[in-house]
C-alpha cells in the first residue's frame, strides 16, 4: 500500500527490559469494540458534531476522561490475567484518544503503544491496535481500504494491517501477522447492508490467502468486530481452509455473546486464525471477557447487558455495548 509505517504508530515510550519466559507461557490476543471512543472536538470533515459539548451526548471533558479511565480498567484486567500483547480496538475517533489512553493512565508503566490509521469514516471512528512495547516491536503496519462498489474510493473503516515480531527473551511466533477489522453495520438494515458486509469479507480473505501463500508458516489472526454472527453467508468465505473461526467451533456455541441486542444475546465479534496458530490456543478456543464490572442488570430483557456508556442520548457511563473477546496463545 506503500504507506510509511510511522505515520501509524504512537510511538514516545521507554522500553523495559525483558527476562526470557519459559516456553509454555501463555500471551493474550484480544479484540474489543470501545463504543464510540471520542475526545470532545469536532475533526473538520467529520461527523462527530454529537460527541463535542453541545452536542446530542453532551460530550465534555469529565464524560471524556470517565470513558478513557474505563477504558485503561478494561485493558488492565484483561492484562492482568494473561500479558495482553496485542488488542485490536473499533470505534477509535483518532491518534489523539490513542495517546491519551497509553500515555494519560498508568497504561504507560505498563509498556502499551498503538498502531492507527485515519480512515474515510464519515463519522470518523477507526480501527487501532495496543500492543505491549516489551513484547512485540512492530515490523510493518498499514490500512487496507474497503471500497465497496458502486463507490470508487473507501467510505468506511480500513482494515488495519500489522506485522509484529516478538521482542528478545519473548516466546511468541517468528512473525505474527495481525488484521484488525470493523465491518459495516446493519444500520438501514440487515439485508440491505448484506452486501457491504460481503464486500468487506472478500477484502480480508484476499488478503489472509496473500499473507498464507506468502508466509506459510507465519502466525496469521483476524479479529474485529464483523457486525453480524458466525453463520451469516456474508463470512462463508472466510470460515474455510486454511482458516477457522474460533466463534463457529463447538467450544464456543451456548456461551453467551459479545453483545446484546433487546433480549437475544449473540456473537458478532469474531476471530479467525490459520492453521498454524490453532494449535497453540489454550484449549483450542477463544474466550469471552464477561466479568462482572462490565455488566449491569437487564431490567426490561431480565438478566444482564453490558454496561455501556450511553442508551440512546442518555448518559449511563459505563464501558461499552461490547464485551471483550481473546485468545491466549503459546509456542511450545
């Protein structure tokens, strides 16, 4: 795509030293859609005229902070469990949030920076990827643009592309091979937008064979946000040798999803990997981050939602209408 890798990446940080793990730990790969993650100012261009202070969402800096504080609680937990050496994140506005999350909350002490490219949103939200400095260094990064015909040029999230090697002493893969994805919405509905998701769907198989035939025995994984759930024909194609996603396997069928909608729970955040990789999940599986802090009680539904930052214009202050997904893998 020939964009220089810099213009992407955080960058600002002290690196740790890092001791050598013994060969069985285990690293964390996980996907989380943020939910609207905006500062308060309007980008020229863009329409985010309801997340600045006059805005419908009465967007101000206490509301700004509050969600990037939740935020740094969510990545901390997940971090704690397992080491998070990679998150791929949705609903991003810019750099701007990016540098405040790894730098303005003791994000920093723990060695996190970011991979993000702006996109043609026209609501300005991207997607990004954290990653611990101490753990991956990051060799190439660059966006793939979805132009989804009749259009001629992108007018919706990139899929966000990044190849990482894994940092001295540190017992990951060789090359990791990381593909970040937010495909478009049903909103104006489910079978009108079908074929925006396909369009998106045919991009990231194109490029997940490109990297299989070029890098056979390479760690690939896409993870994202694909907007609807592992049996839609829309992913047919992605569900097929040498891939697999982890949400159409039998482990993950009866859990409950990544998200809510009025009474039905369902997964539409997904991650694929190649063969290569499978074989050094933990149980073969992905999992779902459902701990308590990020739900609240569903008093119209009955059992619990997750606890998000806004319903609607009002104001909930929680974390996201998602939950996080992961896997934790290993090289023997």
């Amino acid at each position: 795509m020939g964009i220089p890798l810099l213009l992407g990446l955080g960058g600002g940080f002290l690196r740790a030293q890092v001791a050598p793990m013994p060969a069985d730990t285990f690293y964390r790969i996980a996907f989380y859609n943020a939910e609207n993650y905006f500062d308060c100012l309007h980008d020229s261009g863009k329409n985010d005229h309801d997340f600045t202070p006059a805005g419908i969402k009465g967007w101000g800096n206490a509301k700004y902070i509050q969600k990037r504080n939740n935020l740094f609680k969510v990545i901390s937990a997940i971090n704690a469990e397992t080491p998070l050496a990679a998150l791929g994140m949705a609903e991003i506005e810019n750099a701007r949030v990016l540098r405040d999350l790894c730098r303005g909350t003791p994000l920093r002490y723990r060695n996190f920076d970011f991979v993000h490219f702006e996109s043609n949103d026209p609501r300005g939200i991207d997607v990004a990827l954290l990653y611990r400095t101490d753990l991956l260094r990051i060799d190439t990064a660059y966006p793939y643009p979805l132009v989804i015909p009749p259009d001629t040029v992108s007018r919706t999230r990139d899929i966000l592309y990044v190849r990482a090697l894994p940092q001295h002493g540190v017992c990951l893969p060789d090359t990791l091979h990381l593909l970040v994805n937010h495909f478009p919405s049903k909103y104006g509905g489910a079978l009108k937008t079908q074929a925006k998701r396909a369009a998106a769907a045919r991009l990231l198989r194109q490029v997940l064979d490109g990297l299989q035939t070029r890098h056979p025995g390479s760690f690939i994984i896409a993870l994202g946000d694909f907007n609807t759930t592992p049996d839609d024909p829309a992913l047919r194609r992605l569900d097929s040798v040498p891939f697999v996603n982890l949400m159409h396997a039998e482990s993950w069928k009866g859990k409950m999803g990544s998200h809510k909608y009025r009474e039905e729970w369902s997964t539409i955040d997904h991650i694929y990997v190649n063969h290569n990789c499978f074989g050094n999940i933990r149980q073969g599986r992905a999992f779902l981050f459902d701990r308590e802090f990020l739900l609240m009680p569903d008093e119209r539904y009955l059992g619990s939602k997750p606890f998000r930052t806004f319903y609607g214009a009002r104001y909930l202050g929680g974390y996201s209408d998602h939950l996080p997904v992961y896997i934790d893998v290993k090289i023997p």
